[in-house]
C-alpha cells in the first residue's frame, strides 16, 4: 500500500465526545469511521487489523474441528418465544421491526434461538452427534451504554460457535477443549499473558458461565484474580462460597479492572428441551441434546488490544494483527533518494513482506508521527543521511533506537 493512494488521513484531534482511547486513537489514524453513538465504520487499515484476528479465530476454530456457516441477522419472533427470550424483560437490548404484512421480526443479538431450531432438521439420531458449528456475524443490540468505542457497540461482528452432544460428558469435552483454544486465540493477538478464565454470571444466558477477561484499566467489569492459578472471580458473583468452589484464597486474589474478551455458556439440555431438539440414543430412547455456546467479539478484541498496547504516540500493534508489519517512510525530495525507496518498496512487497510506503510529499515531522500513530511494528526510514551512513535507519515501534541496515539486511530482519 502507498499511502498516496489511500484515501484516508491521519488528524491530530477527534470528537470531545470520544473519551475511549480506543476511538480516539483508531479515529486519529484513519483505521475507523464513527457513523454515530456505538456505530462505527471499519476503513482500509482497521479492516486489514480486523480480519487478522478474525483469520486467528477461524483457524483456531478450524481446528477444533468446528464447521463454519452463516446465519441471518433478521430472525422471526415464534423462535424466542419458544425459551421466553423475546421478552424485553428478559432481554432488553432488543432491536424489533414489522414486515410490510405485520409479522413481528428481531434482529439478531445473539444465535442459539435459530441454529438450535434449524438443527431439528439435521438431528434425529445419536449417529448424528456430536458436531459444532460457528459463524461471523453481524449482532445488533439495543446497548444503553455506547462510551467504550469499538469495545461496546450496537453493531458488531461476532464469532459464535455452538455444540451439540448426546451427553454431559461429551459436552465437558467441548467445553474444556475450546476453553484451551480461547486461550491460545488470546495468546496469538498478543494478549495471553494478561487474559484470565473468570467464573461469572450467565445474565440472558444462563444461570453461570465463564468469561475470558484481559486486565486493563479501561475494562468495565471488576474481577479478582489469582495470577499463579490464573483463574479469576468476577465482582457480580464474587461470594465466599464461589471462592471455595473455585479452590482458591481469597488472601491470594487480587482486584483489578478488566475487559471481557470472549465469553462460555453451558445451555446443557434447556435450551433444546424448549425448542424441541432431541434424538434416539443407541437403545432407542428420545432424549435432548446438550447444547453450549462460546463467543469472541471481533472488535471488542481489537479495541482492548489498543487499549492494552498504545502509548502516548499512538497505536502499538502485536506483528500478529499489525495492519502491515513495516512502515517505509521516504524522507527528502531528490530523485534518487525517492528511487532508492522505490526500489525498497518493491524489493520488500516480492519478498513478502506488508509493506506501508509513505510515499507523500510531506514534511519528515509528520511523516514520523503518522508512523508512531499508526504503529506498525517496524518504521523504515529512507533519507539522504541514513543512505550516507550506508543503508536504511530501523526502528521497532516498541523500542527508542533505531540501526542502520542494509536493503538486504533488512530484508532478513523482517523476514526473520
């Protein structure tokens, strides 16, 4: 990508109503674009940041050995008043409409309802099970609270997985199979060290459930962690008698601010009971299926990987999810100097590097600040003097020194 052909710019301000960092800074470098409170628009950079981590999911989900599929957003009301959840007093961040012919239809806030229902149509028999399947999709959900940037939205795309089992124990399995794959998800987009598995409450879903929650201080939920263990406790369901379940101390947790970055239900058989999904085991009897559910919001995860990494200069991608891992800055007007970098552009993108060229006729100042901004882990910088000096100056995003290196040599630092 040359910047002179993107249509996006970097600003030094943004919204005073933006009080998230996440906005601020993703607004700033050109990566999104706020269509209004809790919307907001993924432009060429963000996008590019966005489907890294949704790759990241979909291998990982992959494999697990789960099966991608695509639902609908539009959902029809009889499907939640089978298990009560069409209620806005069970569940108040409904977005409703009409059909021309008055039919009463949601937009999807969450997908056990539907798959659960189309499902009758594939299950009948214990030959059938187990399977799980996931999707990407678009969630709408009426959120009273739209101040967290992309980490609380009323559009967002979420990957959401479900599994159906005959038993409890194939269930479990599931269950503690994508626990581990959560965490290496978490762990790949940089985040592993500061996510927790965190016993909470199951709100619309059910009774209790298990959150994935990273510590940072722009986190709205309080939770209590045992970093050895690394389990947490979170403040809703914080109780003597859940600490003792959990095995843990209390004079070993300690109280800090997080973000919840993927969440676990176990449904066990309610839910299909109330839909009507049940099969033939072995013996001939009808019994209903085990149901769990696991979700990970993509731009959730993006906002708390700002959140966590950014400094005061801006934005700090992990090389995993980075929009382009390096940043070729040309500084100065001659031709040859602008030669040099073209031919390092060219020389990197055959190499297979992503290569972010700064081609522009700005000033050497906002060159560099652009580059801070956008924080791709790596910041070339061709000039005049770093040619004299015999190469290209280097500098990691994450580091104050910056080297002088060789095209090749460069070549092989960003490739290694």
């Amino acid at each position: 990508m040359r910047y002179s052909q993107l249509f996006t710019k970097t600003s030094k301000t943004v919204s005073a109503e933006e009080v998230a960092k996440n906005a601020q800074l993703l607004l700033r470098a050109g990566f999104i674009h706020k269509e209004m409170a809790g919307v907001y628009a993924y432009l060429p950079l963000g996008l590019r940041v966005f489907e890294k981590i949704k790759n990241i999911v979909r291998e990982e989900m992959n494999a697990l050995g789960s099966q991608e599929l695509t639902m609908t957003s539009l959902q029809p009301k009889e499907v939640w008043e089978q298990t009560d959840r069409w209620d806005d007093e069970k569940v108040d961040v409904w977005f409703k409409s009409k059909l021309k012919n008055g039919t009463e239809v949601g937009f999807g806030w969450s997908h056990e309802e539907p798959i659960t229902t189309m499902m009758k149509e594939f299950v009948s028999s214990y030959r059938d099970l187990p399977f799980s399947v996931y999707q990407f999709q678009n969630k709408l959900r009426n959120e009273t609270r739209a101040k967290s940037g992309i980490m609380r939205t009323r559009e967002f795309v979420m990957k959401d997985m479900y599994t159906y089992t005959k038993t409890e124990a194939e269930l479990t399995d599931f269950y503690d199979a994508t626990t581990q794959t959560y965490l290496k998800i978490f762990s790949r987009v940089g985040l592993g060290d500061v996510t927790y598995l965190t016993a909470a409450s199951g709100g619309a879903f059910t009774q209790f459930s298990h959150e994935f929650q990273t510590v940072v201080e722009a986190g709205e939920d309080t939770i209590y962690i045992d970093r050895e263990k690394k389990v947490a406790i979170n403040e809703e369901v914080y109780t003597d008698e859940v600490i003792s379940q959990l095995g843990l101390n209390k004079d070993t947790l300690e109280k800090v601010r997080a973000a919840e970055v993927g969440n676990i239900f176990n449904f066990g058989t309610t839910k299909s009971e109330q839909i009507g999904l049940y099969f033939q085991d072995e013996n001939g009897e009808r019994k209903p299926v085990y149901l769990s559910s696991y979700g990970i919001g993509i731009g959730r995860l993006m906002g708390v990987v700002v959140e966590y990494f950014a400094d005061e200069k801006g934005l700090v991608w992990p090389a995993a999810i980075a929009p382009y891992t390096v940043y070729v800055a040309l500084l100065g007007k001659d031709d040859s100097t602008r030669a040099t970098a073209d031919a390092l552009y060219s020389q990197l993108v055959s190499a297979g590097v992503e290569v972010f060229y700064d081609d522009r006729e700005e000033s050497a100042g906002a060159k560099l600040a652009d580059a801070d901004l956008m924080g791709m882990p790596v910041r070339v910088v061709v000039s005049e003097k770093s040619l004299a000096a015999g190469g290209v100056e280097v500098k990691k995003r994450t580091e104050a020194e910056s080297q002088i290196m060789s095209e090749d040599e460069l070549v092989k630092f960003l490739k290694g």
